[in-house]
C-alpha cells in the first residue's frame, strides 16, 4: 500500500512537466495579471519546487523568466485596457474592475506614494499582497504614459518572480519529495497574501 501511494505521488517525467508546465505556468500567471484572482504567487512557488527536483540545472532559470514575463505582459495589457477606459467618456469594463478592487483609503495611500517616489513605487506595490491594483489605478488617474508604467513594472515584475520562487526553493529544499515542497509553499505563500487583510480586519475591530 505505501509502495503504491509513492507511485502515484511521483510527478510525470521531467520531459512532460517542461511541455506542460511551462506553458501552463506562462499562462496562468499572465492570467492572473489581467484577472486578479488566481493566486499566482503560489504557481510561482509550486513551481519552483518542481523545479528545485529537477536534474536541469536551468530549470530553475526558466521558471523565473517564465514567471516574470507573463506577470509583465499581464500586467501591460491591463493597464492598456485601463488607459482607454480612462480615455473613454463611458469608462470600461476593466477600468471598473479595477476600481472596484480599489479600496479608497488604498487608492488614497497608493496616490500619495506615486507622487513621492514616482513609478518605483511600483516596485513595491507588486510585493505586497493586494498593492498592485490600488497603485495602477493611481498610475491610471494620474496620466501615467505606457512607457514609463513598463520602465517601473520591469523591475516591479522581476522582484515578484524572485520572491516567490524563493519562497519554492524554500519548500523544495526542506522536504525530500516534491509535492510535500508545493503544499508547504502553496500554504506558505496563501499566508503571506492573506495576512495583510487578517490584520486590517483584526485592526478594524479593536478600533470601534
């Protein structure tokens, strides 16, 4: 009986996990740019614990090229569809969504640290779990041209790949099979998300 739960725990060849995984992680991640519901911080980490057990010594490499282009191209091709809601007399289905996924007191905070730090702050916004929106909308309203948005989200995307790859590599090296790394960075990565809005909340109570 043990011996079979290892076989059916152990993952496709290494073959198949780059014909498939690669591809799916671009996707998904580049999804979740222009979405911002699925959690592609834990794709990202889930998989870089595949490839921490992979023989490849760049394996490692393509998951965080992968990662970070598709986070980069999501992330330009909603601010593009934001900026022409902006344009628009009408506004746009994405520019609503993203300012519904705005809380006001963020948009409020992202604003003041767009006009003292300028798009560095994007670098930032990407690290913290739900900060991302609230300064792309500021970018947004404040006329931000596409080219200096990119210039900023280049760097912003490269530091987000990293972390959370980091984060897998983390899992990837404290247990000895692969799919104990992923539950331990997916579980890892869904607390740090969730974290920020836990103590808002907590934060919110003692106030009243």
């Amino acid at each position: 009986m043990i011996e079979f739960l290892r076989e059916t725990a152990r993952l496709p060849a290494e073959s198949t996990q780059q014909a498939v995984g690669y591809p799916s992680l671009f996707l998904l991640v580049a999804l979740g740019a222009l979405v911002p519901v699925v959690p592609t911080g834990a794709l990202v980490s889930s998989a870089a614990v595949v490839a921490f057990h992979q023989s490849s010594p760049f394996s490692l490499l393509v998951v965080f090229a992968v990662a970070s282009s598709a986070a980069f191209l999501g992330d330009i091709s909603l601010y593009w569809l934001g900026q022409r809601g902006v344009r628009s007399n009408h506004g746009s289905r994405w520019l609503r969504t993203i300012r519904d996924r705005a809380a006001p007191e963020r948009l409020e905070q992202a604003q003041q640290k767009l006009d003292e730090h300028g798009a560095t702050v994007l670098v930032l916004s990407r690290l913290v779990p739900a900060g991302r929106i609230p300064v792309m909308l500021a970018c947004l309203l404040g006329r931000m041209e596409l080219r200096r948005f990119a210039r900023g989200d280049v760097p912003a995307c490269l530091a987000w790949a990293a972390t959370y790859q980091l984060i897998g590599i983390l899992g990837g090296s404290l247990f000895p099979e692969p799919w104990q790394g992923v539950v331990a960075a997916v579980g890892l990565t869904l607390l740090i998300s969730g974290a920020p809005a836990v103590w808002r909340r907590t934060r919110a109570r003692w106030a009243r």
